[in-house]
C-alpha cells in the first residue's frame, strides 16, 4: 500500500533520477529491466550465501547501469544522476546523525553533522532542513531563514521547509 500512495504523498523525485537522470529512458526496454531485476536477484543470493551484507538498491542500480551499458552502449549512461546518487548515500549518515543528536538535545553536534552534510552535498535538502531546524531551536533566526531558504531553493514543495519557516515566523510573532 505504502509503495502505491507514496509517489502521491511524496512526489516521484527519486524514480525521476533513476529512470531519466541515471540512464537515457529510450534504453530502458522490457528486456532490459527484465536483465536488470535478474541481475540484482542473482547479486543477492550470491551475497546472501557468501554471508556478505549488501544493499537491495545498490544491486538494482547497478543491474540497470549495467543492462543499460550492454544494451544501449556507454552513452547510455548518464554520470551526472550516478554523481547525484553518490552524493546522497555519502551525505545521508551525516543527515541521520544530525537527527539523533537534534532528538538527543545536543544542538552543537547536530548543527555539526548537519554542516558536513550540506558541505559534502550542497543538493541534500534534508541536511538545509535540519541545519534550518537547529538554528531555530538554537534562537538564531537569521541563520535559520537562510537555512530553509537554501532547502527551498532545492525543493520548493518540501513540506518541512514551510512547516519550519512557518514556526520560525510565528513564534517570532510575525503572524497572528
């Protein structure tokens, strides 16, 4: 149920960046996700009988990419999205983190965490969000504006942008 109400709830931006921004959509036939699926399973029970931990999406992105590369050729291959991946998977632990220490009211590892993410992926939404979100605990309105700003300018419908820009201007009494 969640898989099906959740492109509704929450937009469709990570299935955009895997079947346009990661290879062209034209490659992307039947047999080609048919070899894509296949592959990814069999990485997994490989992985599962070595006894090696491994990532269902990792495998399914590299089964795309590499059906992908077979069927259509190199060029197929856009290494702008996989950049964008990258990017994400390396910034996310610092993103997480920063929410454990925010929920463990420890504000000045928060706001660190949440910097190293931002400097590591200045596309990351959630680590603006967050740095938005510990400047406003913090009572430093100023940074906070620019903060959601910033993740704003990222994505414009984000909801925990507006939702954290709504509380900023209230509870400074900007609306009544």
């Amino acid at each position: 149920l969640a898989e099906f109400v959740g492109p509704f709830l929450f937009g469709t931006a990570v299935a955009q960046t895997i079947g346009v921004d990661l290879v062209d959509p034209d490659s992307v036939t039947v047999p080609v996700v048919m070899a894509a699926v296949l592959s990814a399973i069999l990485w997994k029970i490989i992985t599962w009988r070595l006894s090696v931990p491994s990532s269902s999406s990792h495998s399914l992105f590299g089964g795309l990419i590499g059906a992908v590369i077979v069927a259509a050729g190199i060029t197929a291959f856009k290494r702008a999205g996989f950049q964008t991946i990258i990017l994400a998977r390396i910034s996310a632990p610092f993103v997480g983190l920063g929410n454990v220490y925010r929920n463990l009211n420890r504000p000045f590892d928060a706001l660190s965490s949440y910097e190293r993410a931002t400097k590591l992926n200045s596309a990351d939404v959630n680590a603006f969000r967050g740095l938005g979100d510990v400047y406003a605990d913090l009572g430093r309105r100023d940074e906070a504006l620019i903060a959601y700003q910033d993740a704003n300018k990222l994505d414009s419908k984000d909801a925990g942008t507006h939702l954290g820009r709504g509380n900023l201007h209230r509870d400074a009494g900007a609306w009544r």
